[in-house]
C-alpha cells in the first residue's frame, strides 16, 4: 500500500512538473518569448523594417495574432517560431487565440 500511495505521488509530481516549460534565459533583442499566458517582453519600440520572431517556449501550444488583421502566426507549437517583418511605423498590438480571455497574454509593437 505504501508502495502505490509513493507511485502515485511521483506520477502527480512528474505530470505536474512538466505541464509548463520554465525557459532560462532572456529574450534575443528581436525576440518576444512565448510562455505560460503571457509575452516576454510584452512591449516593444523598433524602427520601421524590423523582424521580430516570436518563440514558443511553453508547452501549450499559442498564436500570435494582431487585432487589426495585419498578421495571424496561426497554431505555433512548442519550440516553433513565427517572423514578421514591421514595414509601416505606427503602433501594433497582438494576442494570441488560445488564451483571448486572459488579458496578460497580449503585447504592443510600436515602429518608428
């Protein structure tokens, strides 16, 4: 009996453990991080031309979608990556489709 209550409690620990990815590190200058519910960094200020790649480094899977239409990643899976180059100033905010409710999942780019 102890036994299964140890087995069980190892199972829970392990199942919980890898339900999220904990990335070290930061974010590359042109980088926006994926992870649990939110971007990292949330904002960011470029110059007209820039390309930002923005990486999943969570489990879940995540979009990158702009409000307004200018760009949709579609599904990024852990590990995969979008690009977008910013070729207009102004300002732009994005969310992501699997977490719209959660209003810490969103970010702005603003081009100049």
């Amino acid at each position: 009996m102890k036994f299964l209550t140890t087995l069980s409690l190892i199972s829970i620990f392990f199942t919980f453990s890898t339900c999220s990815k904990k990335p070290t590190g930061s974010p590359g200058k042109n980088e926006i991080w994926l992870e649990y519910k939110l971007f990292r960094p949330s904002q960011l200020n470029v110059p007209v031309g820039t390309t930002i790649t923005f990486i999943n480094k969570d489990n879940a899977n995540h979009s990158v979608t702009n409000y307004n239409g200018l760009f949709d990643s579609g599904k990024i899976t852990s590990g995969d990556s979008f690009s977008y180059t910013f070729t207009n100033a102004g300002s732009f905010s994005f969310g992501c489709n699997y977490h719209s409710s959660n209003t810490t999942e969103q970010g702005y780019i603003t081009v100049q």
